[in-house]
C-alpha cells in the first residue's frame, strides 16, 4: 500500500484510526489564532490531489469556521421586534466561508486554489485553504501554476470559481434538471422577469 493510499484510508475515520491524537489535536487547535498559516498540510494526500506543492509561492493556512446558523444584525433601543436576533441559514457552506475569510486575510497578491475538511466539534469547523502568491517569480514561470496569474481569476474565491464555490452554485449538475441552475441563480431572476415584463398583455373588451 502506498503512503498516500494509507493516510487516505486513515482519514475516513480519523476519531478511530487517530485515537487521542485526534482530541489532543482539537484542544490544541481552538487555543490557535482563527487563521494560521501552515508548514505543511495536515491531510498531505488530500492537499496534493488539489494541487498543492511544496515550492515557493503555495502555502496553507487553516481556518476556524464557528458552526450553526447566523443571526441578524441587533437592533438598537426601542420596541422589541418579533424576529430579534432570529437564525438564518445561509446558502453557502461552511467550506466556502472559510475560503473566503482566509482569502480576506492574505488578500495581497493571493489567490485561493482549493480547500478540503480537516476536523469538527461541537462548535467549530476547521478547514485547510491552499493559498498561492501571484506574485512571487516561481508561480509565474510555473506553467502548471501561471493561469492564476491571469486577471480573468482575480478573487476567484468571492466569485464561486472554486471547486467548493461550483459545488454550492449547483454546477457539478448538468443536462437535464439543472435548467434553473445555469449560468447562475441570479441569471436565471433576470431572464425570467425581463420576459415578464416583455409579455404583450391581453386586451380586455367590453
């Protein structure tokens, strides 16, 4: 069995196949700052599937996502109203959050390329972000790497051009039942109201 197959397998139930390092992980990991930047990946067969290498110019950082629903903004003094501080769930999942906020945080000169699950309690999600430095000389030279360069793919994480970000804007769907899906949800409003507002209206006689 290769290395990588082995730490694949290992991974599909790390509560068992990690035994107390798992939860010596976790107590260690909610003392850490909310992103950290990385020596290496912790899941190295998951990173190098979506395209992490260890050179100059690519990088990973964990990010801590708090679990459950959002609430809305506090009003301030007065009356208050029925829905206070009521829940809302939001359409994007919690690894596309994290994409984001990691992004936000190495926002100079970085581009996000992938992210994948490394760990979950009660209250929080840990993702693993693999971030990569536009402008550093080995990216650009690189060819399997310098189409990131292009400004076709400037903040490509807050567009939904990441695998994560496609997968929540229902893309990995095609043909039939995805009608609704493409090119986008919003596309899809548009479409519909301009032809709404388009539709000759039916002439009442009396």
């Amino acid at each position: 069995m290769s290395l990588y197959k082995y730490i694949r397998n290992l991974w599909k139930k790390p509560k068992e196949g990690l035994g107390d390092l798992w939860q010596q992980r976790l107590i260690k990991w909610r003392r850490q700052p909310v992103t950290l930047r990385l020596e290496r990946p912790t899941r190295l067969d998951r990173a190098r599937s979506l395209g992490y290498k260890a050179k100059q110019g690519i990088f990973v950082v964990r990010q801590r996502v708090n679990s459950g629903g959002h609430r809305t903004s506090q009003v301030g003094t007065g009356r208050r109203p029925k829905r206070y501080n009521s829940r809302v769930d939001l359409q994007k999942s919690y690894q596309i959050i994290a994409e984001q906020r990691a992004s936000q945080r190495y926002k100079a000169n970085c581009e996000v390329l992938n992210s994948y699950w490394v760990a979950k309690d009660g209250h929080h999600y840990w993702y693993e972000v693999i971030m990569i430095d536009k402008s550093s000389p080995v990216i650009q030279k690189d060819k399997n790497y310098n189409w990131i360069t292009n400004p076709a793919n400037r903040a490509r994480v807050q567009r939904g051009l990441t695998s994560a970000g496609k997968k929540s804007r229902g893309l990995r769907t095609k043909g039939k039942g995805a009608e609704k899906l493409r090119p986008s949800r919003s596309a899809i409003v548009k479409r519909k109201n301009i032809r709404r507002a388009n539709k000759p209206k039916k002439k009442v006689t009396i």
